[in-house]
C-alpha cells in the first residue's frame, strides 16, 4: 500500500513523463501514439491539481473519483497501442505506464479523502 502523498508525487511525475515520452522514446509524430500520452499526462497533472489530498492546490475532487479516474485511464493508455492501431510503431511506454497506473491507484491507501486541512 502507497500513501496518498506518495501517489500525488507519483501522479506529478508519470504526467510530466507521459509528455515528454514521445520526445524521448522517438515516437513524436503528431500522431495518436503522440497525442494520448500527453493529453493523458496533461490530465493527470490537471486532476492532480484539484484532487482532495496533500499536494493538491483546490481539493475539488473526491479521491475515490481520482483513483477511478486513474485506472479508466490506465486502462485506456494500456491498450491504445492496439485499440487505435499503432502498436507497429509503439507499444511498450502505452502498456507499461498504463499498468502502472492501474497498480498505483489500486494499492493506494484509503479509499476516503486524504487527512488533508481544510
């Protein structure tokens, strides 16, 4: 089990990591391969900025839609490569990051919102 704080760090870098994987793995193209991970990453940071736990700025979201959030997507990023067509140019950083995803939002402690100040 990982702490929320834990999950938020977490959440911060596998979005900053989902825009900048196309750059770095070579998959850049302006294509669907490109554009979800970083409209995903994008959102992950987004959601992660509003979500109820201690390193969010606006505690808007309950944690339980965060976590929900996090496996949907995690399950989409994980099989886009196949779903949109693309796993002849790039599979691995979809699958991989995605099942991280579902693993981190699924072993995260407490399903209530964080012991946060008000």
């Amino acid at each position: 089990m990982i702490t929320t704080k834990t999950h938020g760090v977490i959440d911060y870098l596998t979005g900053a990591l989902l825009i900048a994987a196309p750059y770095l793995f070579g998959f850049a193209n302006g294509g669907t391969a490109q554009i979800l991970p970083q409209l995903i990453g994008a959102a992950i940071i987004l959601m992660s900025l509003i979500t109820r736990y201690e390193l969010s700025v606006a505690k808007l979201i309950p944690l339980k839609v965060h976590l929900g959030t996090d496996i949907a997507a995690g399950i989409l990023l994980a099989a886009s490569p196949w779903l949109f067509g693309f796993a002849e140019l790039i599979w691995w950083p979809h699958l991989l990051v995605g099942l991280m995803e579902i693993v981190v939002a699924s072993i995260t402690r407490g399903t209530e919102d964080a012991n946060i100040p008000s």
